[in-house]
C-alpha cells in the first residue's frame, strides 16, 4: 500500500497538506497514518528534541546520525508494520530532507549520506514522494507567522538557499515530483489530492 512523503524547506505548508491530505484519504474510506520525522517513535520524539533544541551542538556527522537513528525507529517500529496491515501512510519528511539539509546544507559527502541513509530505512521505499516548491520570499512569511524558529530554521538565507538546491536536485533526478506549493490551502490541497491519485 502507498506511502505518501511530502518534502520541501521550512514553511513551503507540509504540515498543513499532510492534515489534509490524511483527512481526505479517510473520507475515502482509507486508514491513513500521519507520521512526521524526525518522530513517531519514543525514540523519534526525544531524538527530535535534542536536534531543533536551539542549545545543541552537534557536528555536521553527528547531525546526520541523529536523524537516521530517529528514521530507522521509525521504519523499523511503524512504517514497515503499518504497510505490511495496508495502511496508507502520509510521511511529513522523509530522506529526501537528509540529501537537502545535511549533505546539500551542509556540505556531507552525498554518497556517504545515502549510504546511511540506505542503511536506515531498509526496505521501506515511498511510492509517491512531493516537493512543495514554493518562492523562498512566501516561505519567509509564512515562517514568520510560526513561534520561534528551531535550531535548523535559525540557520539563515545562505543554509536555506542550499537546502533549495538540493531539493531541485533531486526533483531533477526523478526523486521527486515537484508541485505548486503557491496559493490558497483549498488549491493546493487539490493539487496534492492530484498528484496522488496520479501516483
């Protein structure tokens, strides 16, 4: 059964169109979990704590191993279990963001991050996996009107920029179906409702 991962940088509105998207799914008569990394877990959860804790320090390696200890909890407690029922899964972040964030981001040899990156998530593959792409200038105002930003979002326009780059990188190389994260929540909700059955 499908697992559905929704990506893209701070304040593009994964959040919201996971919500949505799992309500819909359920409307149609589909049990649909909602997960987000990092979490899901107990493990997940505290692992998530730590990394947007604005008092971690953490090297970039360090950084790295945070998230696939949290996403190898995760695949391994939940995802797998619930796919292997029939669930349907809508995912808020998933590897995707480790490419963008700490190999793009932060300048980690890409080959040995999904190297750890396949070590972590085993057998789980996304069947449908979306890139919010939305003008960085919305993505600022929509993250304005959030409570304070974490540990990665304080990191500014230079890290964001780069995080940008590596998201269109991968919806280059077919990792990602990019899709029109601007407008109303009601239009885009749409557009992710489309791409889904699509996919």
């Amino acid at each position: 059964m499908p697992l559905i991962v929704l990506e893209g940088p701070d304040g593009c509105g994964k959040s919201t169109q996971a919500g949505l998207l799992c309500e819909r799914l359920a409307a149609a008569g589909r049990t649909a979990l909602r997960l987000r990394e990092p979490g899901g877990t107990r493990l997940g959860e505290a692992v998530r704590g730590i990394l947007l804790d604005k008092a971690t320090v953490a090297c970039a390696e360090a950084e790295l191993f945070g998230y696939q200890m949290a996403r190898a909890q995760l695949c391994h407690e939940v995802i797998a279990p619930a796919l292997a029922r029939g669930d349907w899964i809508v995912l808020d972040r998933f590897w995707h963001s480790t490419i963008a964030y700490q190999a793009w981001g932060l300048g980690l040899d890409p080959v040995r991050v999904r190297a750890a990156i396949d070590l972590a998530v085993g057998s789980v593959r996304p069947d449908t996996a979306l890139y919010l792409r939305l003008a960085d200038s919305e993505a600022h105002l929509r993250r304005s009107a959030r409570a304070e930003a974490d540990r990665i979002e304080s990191r500014g326009d230079t890290y964001r920029s780069r995080v940008v780059a590596g998201y269109e990188a991968l919806a280059t190389a077919g990792d990602l179906t990019p899709l029109d994260a601007a407008g109303t929540t009601a239009e885009v909700a749409a557009r992710v409702w489309a791409a889904v059955n699509r996919g």
